[in-house]
C-alpha cells in the first residue's frame, strides 16, 4: 500500500510540477486573443457610437435586420464581443498571478479552444523554479491522498468489525 501511495504521489509530484510552464503558455495565447479580439471589439464600438447607438443597440439592430447574411454577422459579432470581455477578465486576473495562484484559479482556464492549442505545442520541462517546487509538492500530497483514499475505499468491505 505504500509502495502505491508513494507512487501515486510522484506521479502526482511529476504531473502538477509542469503546471507553471503550461500556464505561462496559455496565458500568452490568452493575451494573444485578447488583443485581437480588443480590436474587433472597439472597431464595432466606434461604428455603434458613429451611428449614435450602443453596443447592445447595434447587436440588436443587425441581429434582427432584413438581411440574413447581417443577422449572421451580427450574430458572430455579438459572440466575438462576449468571448472578448470573458477572456480579458480572465487575462487580468492570470496575467500577473504567480504559477500557485495561477493554480488556485484553475477554473479560469476555461476556454477550451486556448487549452487545446497550447497542450497541443505543449512539451513538458524539468521544474527548476520554486513555483515548480511548490506545485510539485502539492501535486506530491494530491496524489498520495488520492491513492491512499482509493485503496483504503476499496479495502473498507474486507474489514473485519470489531466486538466490544
């Protein structure tokens, strides 16, 4: 059984280590498509205010114009602008967090189009900073207690109950 928690927790120490690099990766994609989604966003913002409208107006006006083809712009407009707001909420809050409290708003890695393009140009790198260090041993102690938890799970029906 210890055999198996020890290797569960390095394989959990290996597996967690390589979480700064990857997060820096992706939080240069991020910033990467905020940029280009921050023009698409103020290039339709100057339009909307030019015609003496809204964001929310213009979308409106174009979603349900006579025009298919300026509905379905209109319609991908919208969904490019909402993308847009979402990532860069998330850029601001990654951007200038450390790798552990990157790891603390996992949650924000939520675009699933940026994860896969980074795993994609992923390789993994020997952890050399402290950061490493630390996720290492956070994933170390997750994955001891995620074996320990499974086997002691698993061994629970074979006890035998004490009498008193």
């Amino acid at each position: 059984m210890r055999v198996l928690a020890l290797a569960g927790g390095l394989a959990g120490a290996v597996t967690l280590s390589q979480f700064p690099e990857f997060s820096q990766q992706y939080v240069q994609r991020l910033s990467g498509a905020v940029d280009e989604l921050r023009t698409v966003t103020l290039v339709f913002d100057g339009a909307a205010s030019a015609a003496g409208l809204t964001r929310e107006e213009a979308l409106r006006e174009m979603q349900s114009g006579n025009s298919a083809l300026v509905s379905d712009i209109g319609t991908g407009l919208g969904t490019r602008i909402s993308r847009y707001e979402r990532l860069n909420a998330d850029y601001q809050a990654l951007a200038p967090a450390t790798p552990v409290m990157r790891l603390v708003n996992f949650w924000r890695f939520r675009d699933p189009e940026l994860v896969e393009r980074t795993w994609d140009q992923y390789q993994p790198a020997v952890p050399v900073t402290v950061d490493g260090a630390i996720t290492a041993g956070i994933g170390f102690v997750a994955g001891w207690g995620l074996v320990v938890s499974a086997l002691a799970a698993l061994k629970r029906p074979f006890r035998r109950r004490r009498h008193a």
